[in-house]
C-alpha cells in the first residue's frame, strides 16, 4: 500500500500501528475483524478484505445482532491487511489517537448478488452493496452493508434474519473483551503503560 491514504495519515516513528509496508499474502478465506477504538468518540472499526486492503467503515454504535437494527458505517481509508491483528494504543496527538482492541475476528464468504448472479466482493463494493457471511467469534451469519444515497461514505450495517439473528443479544455491551488478547480497554491501556 505504498503512498496510501492510510499511510500519509500516520507518523510511524510515535504509532505503533503497522506500516502497511509489508507484502500482502492473501491466501484462505478473506480476512472479517472488528476493531474496538476509544478514540475523541469511541466506535467500532469494522475491516473486510476485499484484494489485498482491509475496507473499512467506522460504525458509532456497533454491530448490532438485531435485524431490526441499521447500524450507520462510515467509510474510511483501507488498511493494510496486518492493522487486523493491532490492540495498542495511539499516541496523544496523533490520527486516531486512542486505546485499539481486536473486539471480534475471524472470516467470511461474500454473499453478494446482481440479479440473482454471484458478485465478486469488489464490485459489491463498487456498486454499493455487499452481503456477507460472517464467521467471528462474536458475529454470525449474514450482514448486509449498503450504501445510502443520501451521503458519500455512509454506509448502513443490518443483520440479516437468519438462525444467528438474535434481537436479546447486545454483544457490544456484554461483551466487550478483545477475542485475541482477553483485554478489556483499560487493559491495553494498562499494559502498553508499562511497556
Ligand atoms: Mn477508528
């Protein structure tokens, strides 16, 4: 991801956060992580990697496991592969400054159609609208993230009815441990402290 986005909106030598210099090697299903991130307004990062970026959206409130439930994402500059392993925490002053927790991950298959025909995950991108089966530690099934017409770079985040459809489930707020490290926020903070 030489001269990107992602890259320009970052000072490697006070983030730790990944360079994106390494060389991508997608190999196996494509790579779904969430990203806890208490930065000025704490939200959820969620990643999907589509070629070898992780696309990502913003979401304030989090993934909801309700259908009935439209989660607003917004969409933000594609990371590199590697960021979807990052629990840290990001420097006073810097982009994104903030305490970063892997809140779920895992991977998932692209579910996306047009007109009843199988869409590659980069041109569901493309259009607006990419169906997803997720296979988290925390989020099943299928989601749908749509573009709205209504502004640039927002995006809705809706579960699909399904068996992992689950309107007494609020994961955001009972469970908030990162799936890779056990930590809460305050954890991380903690521990990167007394580095
Ligand atoms: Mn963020």
């Amino acid at each position: 991801m030489k001269n990107s986005l992602y890259q320009k909106k970052r000072n490697f030598s006070k983030t730790d956060e990944p360079t994106g210099s390494q060389r991508a090697r997608p190999e196996g299903w494509p790579i779904y992580v969430v990203q806890k991130h208490d930065a000025t307004n704490l939200h959820y990062d969620m990643r999907l990697q589509i070629g070898d970026v992780l696309k990502s959206w913003a979401i304030p409130k989090g993934p909801s496991t309700d259908p009935r439930e439209k989660r607003l994402a917004i969409e933000t500059e594609d990371h590199p592969l590697d960021y979807a392993d990052y629990e840290g925490v990001i420097p006073d002053g810097e982009y994104g400054a903030g305490t970063v927790l892997v809140w779920d991950k895992g991977t998932y298959e692209n579910r996306s159609t047009l007109d009843g025909r199988q869409l590659s995950a980069e041109d569901a991108f493309t259009k607006g609208e990419i169906i997803v089966n997720l296979h988290g530690y925390k989020l099943q099934g299928e989601y749908a993230l749509i573009k709205t017409n209504s502004n640039q770079g927002q995006w809705l985040l809706v579960k699909k009815r399904d068996s992992h459809a689950d309107a007494r489930r609020n994961p955001v707020s009972t469970e908030q441990k990162s799936v890779i490290s056990g930590r809460t926020l305050k954890g991380v903070k903690k521990e990167e402290k007394n580095d």
